[in-house]
C-alpha cells in the first residue's frame, strides 16, 4: 500500500515512483492546481494535483481534512521559493498519478492547529494522538523505555513480572480492590508497588531484577499523579547504597545521552534532608533558583515582635530569611501577592525588609516590622543573608513545616518571576531521610518512606529507643525540582523488622496476617538487598517540556480518575453483581450508582 513514510520523502528520492498513504492534513487550491499536505507517523510531504490529470484532480478536488488516503506519484524539487525549511520533506514535492480515498472522516471536534480543551482531548484523544506533539511525546517515551532497557540488560538485570493481582499492603494510599467471585467476600488488590515481590525476588536469589510496571493508587490526583501509572522498578542484592545509586545515577545518564544527547553531571551531587529543608525548605530541591533559605530563628529569641519570637521559641517552630536580589523594586502590590502565595501553604502573612541602602543601617531600610527589632538583630540578619543595597528579603515564622512549605515554594516563584532560573538539567541525590515522622492527629510514629525501608543503625533496640532521631537508609534522586525516583536498602533481618513494625503500632497478629509471607522468607537466608523505583510518567513529562503527566500517557484519566474516552468507570449489570455477590447500596436520593 505504501513504499516510504510522508516524513521520509527527501531529495534522494528525485526522480522516483513512491507509494503513500495518510491524512489529509491540509489542502489549498492554487489557481487550478491543487497542494494536499499528506500526514502520517513520520510527518508531512506536499503532493501536487496538476488539472491535466482529470480524473486524479476530480478525486482531490472533493477530499476533506482527516480522509485517508493513499496516494502515487513522482518525487520532485520545489520550484525556487517554495521549499519549507520546517519540514523534513520541505525541499521537494510529490506530482500525483493516483489517488485513492481510503476512507472518508466527518469533520472533526478540532484541527490539529487550532487550541482545544483538555476535555476535549481526552474524549476524542485518537484525534488528539494524530496532533505532531503528541506523537512526539508518545515517540520519546518509547525511546526512554527502550534505552532503559538497553541498560539494565546490558548490565545484567533480569525482567520478571510480578502479579497484578495480589494482596492489599500499606502503602499510604487507598487501594484499588477486585472482588473475588471464586472466594465470595474476598478481595484482590491492584499493586500500589511490586515493593514485597521484588524483596522476594532477592531472597530467591534472582540478584538483579528490574521490570516496566503499571501500578494502581486510588488518590486524588495532581498534575502528575494518575489512579494508574507507570514505573521502572529496580532492586539488586548484595548491594549498598553506593552500588544502587551508583548504577541509577549511570542509567539515568546514558538515557539522557541516549535520547536527548545531552550530558547530565558525572557525579550527581549528593545532599542530607535535613541539608535540603534547611536550605531550600523542600527534599526535592530545585538547584536551578539560586536563592537559598537563611536560619535566623537563633537571632530572634529575645526579641519582643511576638510574630518572630514565638515560632523561635517553638521547639517544633522556624524562622527564616530568602533574599531576592535586587527584589527592592518590587511594588506593595507584589509583594501582597506573594504573601497570598504562601498563604496557600499555610502561612499567615509574609513580613519583609527592602534594603535601600545597607551603609545608613536601619534608616536605609525600608519594612513595617522595623519598629518591632533592635538595631542590632537586623544588622545581624542583614550580614547573615549578604544583604546588598536593592535587596529584598522575605521572612517566614511559624510552625517549621509551614515555614519549609511556605518558603520554599515561593524560593521557586520568585526565580520563576525574576528571570533567575539557570539553564538545564541539575539533578541531585537527597539522602538520609528520617526513618519517621509522627503524626500528632494519630499519636503514633508513620514510615516517611515505607516499612522496609533499612535504618541507618543496625541495633534494633536503638531503633526503638530513638525512633525520631534515627535516620534511614533511603535516597531520592530529585531533577529540577521534580523527585523522579525513590528508593532505600530494605531490611533483611527479622528482628528489625519486626521493631519496626511495632514502632508503628502493627500488631505481631497484624504483622502476622498482612506480612506473615514475608517474616517466613527472612528466616531463609535473606541477603542484603536495595533498589528503586521511578516515576516513568514523570520522567518522559520533564524529558518532553510537558505541562502534565497526562501529556505523556496515550490514555490518560482526568483529575477526577475518569476516561472521557470510554466513559470508564461505568455501572455494570445486576447479574455481574450477584457472581461477584456484591450487592450495591444505594445513597440517598441518588437514582444511579457510578
């Protein structure tokens, strides 16, 4: 049916008969002759209809965008000042023989040049999929699997599928469950991670796995979450962390080489949470803004501006500085709008000083909070932030989350604003998480990663003497800003992780049913072993510039975890109910179940 690709069609090809066939993408009726811009995977080529083809012309002259066709004809050069520099094909032309109308299209919801909406999109999204963008994205992610795999391969890795259909484990988030009609009032779960099964696969010996993976959260959903997504999952044995991150940090370069060529760090940084949220108040630190958190709680105690003084006196409080150079020029009017910004976060204001001039000390300042600090704590904030005449710097005060949040997603606007963010890629390593964090709603200790995660100690009785003070032995690997991959050395012995599960209130008959497979296979010779899982999803959206997760997936769910494709989730007949022996309940004044 067809000899070369549209987007393949170039000046080697002068002289020649070809064979193609696509869409109509666009078509222009010039003084009698007729210019069909000819659309498939590959791109776009120029067919010509010249008159003196009648029954040809009479066919081209009734076509309309999207038809499919397949079309004969002799490649060409442009006539001079006609080539297209943008195309592939853009130096020459296809004079048509034959034309064929394949098959004929309504006139579709949207054309590939005009703006449509996202729900538009996704609800005709076979359309949206024909758009060069998109087959762009959907082109490079295969490229990013396909170099991935050529990696992992190449250094020994086995991929092997883990079930779909497993058991529901704890993974901070509701899970998708499947009813099963073989085993009434027992339920399947969609893994949320291959996390115990690949842990699984180390003790049986496997050393080095890897696989591709859907996995399933029934969450609410951001910009780049979706109920099902995809993931490169990895874990090695008789491995550390340097050996984990080591080989990770080698992937994630020859992928970026691989398909974008360009050369990412060798080695990547490597930096402490409690280093990260000190400085940039996020554990996904984007080290393109160079603007930095400064620690003035300290300078702050004695201090009688209630605002400041009471969060330094918080054990659980903070009090920072961010210094936007050359921010003094900013009006009252944006900086109100930043401190509506942190008020997003949490935060309940956002007090500031412009520093005119730092010569004349407190009479070259400018800010409403001046008459509440002694001349001598701010000069020492101004010399602790290197503040310079044109200066603005912000301040946060409150409990220390809010601060860090606060912060530390306006350190990021304001270099988005300001012009400050650097070129490029600048990943970087976090590293050594807490173990815990406590929940003050629940009163009791929560993983900050997941319950495998190894300590950093390897006394069991340490662990539970110290829970809040004992680091783990976790690592994400953050890219501009964005976490694209977490992971950790798993506990292998027993003995801890049985400390860890009571540290976080399971039960030994919990531990016992929801983990007992696990406990057993501890006992049988476990061997030290780590790993990692990316986001896929992510990745591919930062590798393509997207805005969206869903600019990245062929068939994506919205934010409400709905496919305007499919209309999925749908309600289902009253006899697949009773083989599943579910019986639906219906709320109030509500006619449907959806």
């Amino acid at each position: 049916m067809r000899t070369h690709y549209c987007g393949h069609v170039n000046e080697a090809h002068i002289g020649q008969e070809v064979e193609l066939a696509g869409w109509m993408h666009r078509r222009r009726d010039h003084g009698g002759v007729i210019f069909i811009d000819l659309r498939d995977r590959e791109g776009l080529v120029q067919v010509v209809f010249d008159p003196d083809r009648p029954e040809v012309f009479a066919v081209a002259e009734k076509v309309r965008g999207e038809y499919v066709l397949r079309v004969k004809g002799t490649v060409r050069p442009r006539p001079d000042g006609t080539v297209n520099p943008r195309l592939a094909s853009g130096k020459i032309e296809v004079l048509a023989s034959e034309i064929e109308v394949l098959n004929a299209s309504e006139t579709p919801p949207f054309h590939h040049d005009e703006p449509a909406s996202e729900e538009v999109r996704l609800r005709y999204r076979y359309l949206d999929l024909r758009r060069e963008e998109m087959t762009r994205n959907l082109r490079l992610r295969h490229s990013v699997t396909r170099a991935i795999r050529g990696y992992l391969d190449g250094e020994g890795f086995v991929d092997i599928e883990t079930p779909m259909l497993t058991k529901a484990t704890p993974e901070g988030a509701r899970d998708y469950l499947v009813p099963s009609r073989t085993q009434p009032g027992r339920f399947f779960s969609l893994p949320q991670s291959p996390q115990l099964f690949k842990q699984l696969l180390m003790m049986a010996g496997m050393d080095r796995y890897y696989q591709i993976v859907r996995c399933f959260r029934d969450e609410d959903l951001r910009a780049d979450r979706q109920p099902e997504f995809t993931q490169l999952d990895v874990e090695m044995a008789f491995a550390d962390e340097e050996l984990v991150m080591g080989t990770m940090e080698a992937m994630v370069r020859h992928v970026f080489k691989t398909v974008l060529d360009i050369d990412l760090p060798d080695p990547f940084p490597r930096m402490p949470y409690i280093e990260a949220i000190a400085r940039f108040g996020s554990d996904r630190p984007d080290l393109r803004v160079p603007l930095e958190l400064t620690e003035v709680s300290d300078l702050m105690g004695g201090v009688e501006f209630k605002v400041f003084a009471g969060p330094a006196a918080d054990p659980d409080g903070r009090v920072a500085a961010l210094r936007l150079p050359d921010g003094a020029k900013l009006s009252r009017k944006q900086i109100d709008d930043y401190a509506d910004f942190v008020g997003r976060y949490g935060a309940r204001g956002l007090a500031y000083i412009k520093v005119n001039d730092v010569d004349k000390g407190t009479e070259g300042l400018q800010s409403p909070i001046l008459k509440f600090l002694p001349d001598h704590v701010v000069e020492a904030i101004l010399e602790r932030c290197g503040a310079v005449n044109g200066d603005l710097i912000f301040f946060g005060a409150d409990k220390a989350q809010v601060v860090n949040d606060a912060l530390g997603a306006l350190r990021v606007k304001l270099g988005e604003d300001n012009g400050l963010m650097k070129e490029g890629w600048h990943p970087v390593w976090v590293v050594e998480f807490p173990m815990f964090e406590y929940d003050q709603q629940e009163k009791r200790w929560v993983s900050l990663h997941h319950p495998f995660t190894a300590p950093l100690v390897d006394d069991p009785s340490v662990l539970a003497a110290e829970p809040g003070r004992t680091r783990s032995r976790a690592y994400d690997m953050v890219l501009n800003g964005s976490e694209i991959g977490g992971g950790s050395i798993r506990i292998h012995r027993t003995e801890m992780q049985s400390t860890v599960f009571h540290l976080l209130g399971i039960s030994d008959e919990e531990a016992e049913e929801k983990f007992g497979f696990l406990l057993q296979a501890l006992k049988f010779g476990c061997p030290p072993h780590g790993g990692i899982a990316f986001g896929l999803d992510r990745l591919v959206m930062l590798m393509a510039g997207a805005s969206s997760i869903r600019e990245v997936i062929a068939f994506p769910k919205t934010q409400t975890a709905t496919c305007l494709l499919t209309d999925a989730p749908s309600t289902v007949d009253e006899r697949q109910l009773r083989e599943l022996h579910i019986r639906l309940r219906k709320p109030p004044e509500q006619t449907e179940v959806s």
